[in-house]
C-alpha cells in the first residue's frame, strides 16, 4: 500500500510515522507513506496556499490550485482508489471504513486547514470525506494520522500476531473483552480462574460473554447496529 499525505505543515507528521508499529510497517515494505508539502506546489514567491474568502468572513480558506497541481501530479504516476479529505463535516471514521480502505493500494490523504478548502477541491477531486469526531482542530494533520494508524495496522504482515487485529474493539460491533497478565494475583485481587483452566473454547466463551456485557453497559448502540 502506498498512502500520500498533503499537506501545508509537513513537519507535524515526521514524527507520528517514525516510531512504532508505523515505523515497522514502512521497513518491512508493507506500506509506503509520503508526505507533500503543499506549498511545494505553488506559484507564489511567498509560497502562500491560503487566501481570503469571497464574500468576507472570518478566517483564510485553502486556494485550490496548489492543491490541483499536487494531485495532479501524483496521479500522473499511479492510480489512486480514493482521495480522502479530513473534515469536520465528513463521514465518522469507523472500524468498517478502516477496513475497506485497508484492502486498497494506492491512497491520498488532504489535511484541511484554515478554515477548510475552496469548495471546488471537493467538487473535483475528492473522493470521500472523512471525520474523527464531532470536533474540530486546528488542521487535518492529527486525523490523517488517525486515520493512517487504523489502515496500516490492518495489513497483512503488519501486527507480529496477525489475529490481534481482528479481536479489537469494534471489528464485530463489540468493545473487547477485559485482558490480564502477570501477576495473576495483585493485592488480593484475583484474575479469573477460567482464564487459568486451558480450556480454549470455555475461554472464548466468557470472553464473548465479557465482550457482549461490556458494550451493553458501555455503547449499547453498537448492539442495535
């Protein structure tokens, strides 16, 4: 998989993708993460990618020829399966989403900034839009890498135990079960015995039932879903 972020603050994301499982997924060849800076695409000599709205209002808007001329150059090289802009108003980044686009190869990702992109980006170039929640930031950079987080972790090769994926919250419309380790006894408070039984199938039991308790006390809209 390969996924290109756009974006005005490049340097936010360096980080975000040099640690960790990311950072493994990226040597290991399982994904290719590229970061754009957007003003690298402008014409300007001052390198501005915002300008002020038509109409007045408060705050900058994105130009969209920057913008243009970035995706346009990256699908000169490749085919793209979807370009995603993060927003506020975007469709709520879920598991279900996360792994139909975990099955794609080529991604583009546009952080929004300011106080979002001319309109036309989206008219012309954007494929899906999508939110992390019902809040706003003060740019797209934090949810591109949410949202890049939740697909990588998803390919195959990816997590040393490639089942840990699929037992997390949410991949069956249910949180995850309570988990324990060492020490099975902490200040006498005591793991459960069945987890100490070896009895496979009675375990995945009780971890069913502990799943199912929990996202009924805690998201019961999951169930209903």
């Amino acid at each position: 998989m390969r996924i290109d972020i756009i974006t005005c603050l490049p340097k936010l994301l360096d980080s975000f993708f040099a640690h960790s499982i990311l950072q493994r997924a990226q040597q290991g060849g399982y994904v290719e993460v590229v970061v754009h800076d957007l003003r690298d695409y402008t014409l300007d000599k001052h390198r501005r990618v915002d300008d002020y709205a038509f109409g007045g209002g408060a705050g900058m808007v994105m130009q969209i020829e920057p913008i243009a001329r970035c995706i346009r150059t990256l699908q000169a090289d490749r085919t793209y399966d979807e370009i995603i802009y993060m927003t506020p108003d975007g469709e709520r980044l879920n598991q279900k989403t996360t792994n139909t686009l975990s099955l794609r190869e080529n991604l583009i990702i546009l952080c929004g900034h300011y106080k979002g992109v001319d309109e036309r980006v989206r008219e012309l170039f954007i494929t899906k839009e999508i939110s992390i929640g019902d809040y706003v930031l003060s740019g797209g950079e934090l949810a591109a890498c949410v949202l890049s987080d939740a697909i990588i972790r998803l390919l195959p090769g990816v997590l040393n135990d490639e089942t840990s994926a699929l037992t997390d919250s949410f991949q069956d419309n249910l949180l995850a079960p309570p988990v324990y380790t060492r020490p099975a006894e902490f200040e006498g408070h005591r793991i459960p015995d069945i987890l100490l039984s070896g009895h496979e199938a009675k375990i995945d039991e009780w971890r069913h039932e502990q799943a199912l308790e929990r996202t009924r006390t805690r998201r019961p809209d999951l169930l209903e879903e």
